[in-house]
C-alpha cells in the first residue's frame, strides 16, 4: 500500500489505506494520485493548478475512466465540502468529468443512464467466441481487397474484455459520484457563487437522484441572485424534469425568459426547449426560439462563462434548437446555419452536426442524393460548409461529421458537389 508520510487534511483521511499501486489509469499503477490529491490541498496555487491537470491526465484521459478513478471520488467530493480547503469549485467540476466524461455527448437530451446501464449488461452477457465468429464472416463477405483489409483491421483491434473494463470503468465512476451526492447537496447553499454553480451542474447528470435533487434546487430559483449560478440551476432544473411535474416546472422557468441578464434568459430557453423535447406541454414558445437562435447566431461577447457543453453557449444553443425542429423547423435550420457561416475550428463542430440533423434527419451513410434535388436550405448549408475556411477543414473532426450524413469530403469534395468554384 501506498504510505502518506506527509500532513494529511481530514478530508483526506483514509488516503493510505487505498491500494493505489493495484489500481490503474491511463498511465498505468496510480501510485501517483495520492501525491496529486495532497497538492491539491496545498498553499501554492500553482501546486494546486499542476496536481489538477494531471488529474485530468491520468484518472480522466481524454475523457476515458480507469479503476483508480472511483477510488479517487469520495476524496475530491470530501474536499470539495470542507470550507477550508482551496479550490472547491474546481472538485465539482473535475467530479462531473469524472461521472460523464465530456458533457456534450449528453446535451441536449440529458444522461439516458438507464441506456447506458443496459449497454454494458448487453456487452457482459456477449460470448467473446460468438463476436469474433461474426467478425470472420464479415470478413470474409468483403466485396474486394481493399474493404477486406478495412474489416480485418476492425475485427483485429475487437478486445471484448477491455471493451468491458472500459465500460465498467465509466459506469462504475458515474456510480461513484452519484453516490457522493447527498454530502455534496447541501453545497447549493455555499457562500461562494462559484461552488453553487459546481454543485448545481454535477446534480444535473443524475436523473436518478432527481427525486432528492430537484425538489431542493427548485426553490432555489427564486432566491438565487448570482446570474451564472441562477442559469446554471435553470439548465440543471431542465434537465431533470421530467413527466407530469415537467408542466409545472416549465411555469416556474417561463418567467425567467424576461430577466434583465442575457445569460438567465439563455438558460432558461435551454430549460424550456428540453423540456419541450421530452413532451412536456406548453414548454416551448417563439420566445424560446428567439432566444436560441440568438446565442447559436453571435453569443454575447461578455456573456458568463456557464459551465455546460464545455462553456460553449453557442454549441449549446445549436443542439438545443434540435429539439425545436418538429415546431421551428426552418427556423432553427436558418438560425444553427448563420451560427455555423461566423465559427471556424472546433467551435464549428456542434454547429455543423446540428445543422445537418436540422436539415437532413439523423446520419446516414447513402448522403441526401444530388445537390440540384435538395431544397433550398439543404443547398444554403451545405454551401456554408463548404465555405469554411481551409484551416478548420484540416480538422478530421470536420470530416467525419460531414461524412456522418453521406456527403463527400474533403473540402474540394464538397465544393464540387455544391456547384462552387476551386479555391
């Protein structure tokens, strides 16, 4: 076992009796988490900033879980609730990370927990034997040289048993955190703006404890006077609603859409437009779009920083306006593709994928047919794509969202198909 010979803060009692060198993460045994979790109480600031970015390096790799990463979870939740420890916010955060990995891939609908605990019994119960059987015969029904090697390649890397640890790993982090939920609940009431804002975003990743959750952060909503944390218990209040109680709530956050501050309006347009999207009656409204489409257009310079979908309210906007489709169609469509015609990078990504659902449904890979037979919207987009920039084009990121619905890349590709000119 690893042996802590330095000064241990409370929050951290218990620390040495964790066999961290059996436990792994990205890098192999995590004998180095218990040093990280000290520095982390540490004085210097740029101590504390060095221990957090490893953290994410080891037990949070590029989004991926290992089996030290639950072992690290009631230690960050214990810091995270002792007032005299530092970087308190911060634990919040890094405890969401470690639950759902990067939170876009659950917005705008929320985590489908319930989904995600039947994939991985599916995946337990599969016979190893049986996969790599289906693997050979799908092999061997390639159609020529080249997608013969292409299906070895993918039958080659199949491990079903790190497939499993992986997943195990993940669902066993979520349940971690989820089960840290109620020391850290009472957080909602915390002096500080930025550890109620953590808070409040962490409870919005389990709609399984939304029973406990929402019933203590919903009267929250007309006393909070912090905008960010008022936004971020709107968007989290959103997210667990659900069902019969969604109506009442959806009341509750209609009022909000006539705040003062830009950022409150935002979020509870967010709210709204989830709620809407799970049945939830009267939810959405014009106001609701309106509001959207303004941040998925040209979000405010000086807007808050809110911590959902990675602090990218344009992004957010953009899949938020998904769920408008069946009442706003050209509209939200309109709206994503002026948003998508001002990014360039990454931040064209979440755009680029809502605006091709808005336009063509969900992805498939036989592409919406010739350019001259699509409508005129389906051909405004994907000029715009096509327009983007040659820097956010080198992006493979780019190309597998474009490639997702079926239409031709690279760059040239697309212009080509769009009827536009080399460059």
């Amino acid at each position: 076992m690893t042996e802590i010979n330095t000064s241990v803060p409370v929050a951290l009692s218990g620390l040495d009796a964790v066999d961290w060198s059996a436990l792994t993460h990205a890098y192999g045994p995590a004998e180095d988490v218990p040093g990280l979790l000290l520095a982390r109480c540490s004085e210097d600031p740029e101590e504390r900033a060095a221990a957090l970015d490893a953290l994410y390096g080891n037990i949070f790799h590029q989004g991926s879980r290992y089996p030290a990463t639950a072992a690290a979870v009631p230690f960050l939740a214990r810091m995270a609730a002792d007032p005299a420890l530092p970087g308190r916010a911060e634990h919040l955060e890094l405890l969401a990370a470690l639950a759902v990995g990067y939170d876009e891939a659950h917005l705008p609908g929320g985590v489908a927990v319930a989904d995600w605990r039947a994939g991985v019994e599916e995946v337990r119960a599969q016979d190893p034997e049986a996969i790599r059987a289906e693997y050979d015969a799908w092999v061997e029904a390639a159609t020529d040289e080249k997608d013969r090697r292409l299906r070895a390649m993918r039958r080659d890397v199949y491990d079903h048993d790190r497939q499993l640890e992986a997943m195990a790993a993940e669902l066993g982090a979520y349940d971690a955190v989820r089960g840290v939920l109620p020391a850290l609940l009472p957080l909602s009431g915390d002096r500080e703006a930025a550890v109620r804002a953590g808070v409040a975003y962490l409870l919005a990743w389990f709609p399984e404890a939304a029973g406990e959750s929402l019933p203590h952060l919903v009267p929250l909503l007309d006393e909070e006077r912090e905008p960010v944390v008022l936004a971020t218990l709107l968007v989290t209040a959103g997210l667990l609603g659900d069902g019969e109680p969604g109506a009442e709530l959806a009341a509750r956050i209609r009022k909000f859409l006539a705040a003062g501050e830009p950022v409150v309006r935002w979020a509870a347009a967010t709210a709204l437009a989830r709620l809407g999207g799970r049945g939830v009656e009267g939810a959405v409204s014009a106001e609701v779009l309106s509001e959207l489409a303004a941040v998925a257009e040209e979000p405010g310079s000086d807007t808050p920083r809110v911590l959902f979908h990675e602090g990218d309210p344009r992004g957010y906007s953009a899949a938020s306006l998904t769920l408008l489709a069946d009442r706003f169609p050209a509209e939200a469509l309109d709206a994503v593709t002026d948003g998508l015609a001002a990014t360039s990078g990454p931040e064209s990504f979440p755009l680029a994928t809502a605006a091709l659902r808005l336009a063509f449904g969900e992805p498939g890979p036989d592409g919406p047919g010739a350019f001259t037979e699509l409508a005129e919207s389906q051909r405004r987009l994907v000029r715009v794509l096509a327009e983007l920039d040659k820097a956010t084009w080198q992006w493979a990121n780019l190309w597998g969202i474009v490639r997702s619905w079926g239409l031709p890349t690279p760059r040239d590709a697309l212009r080509a198909y769009a009827g536009l000119p080399e460059e």
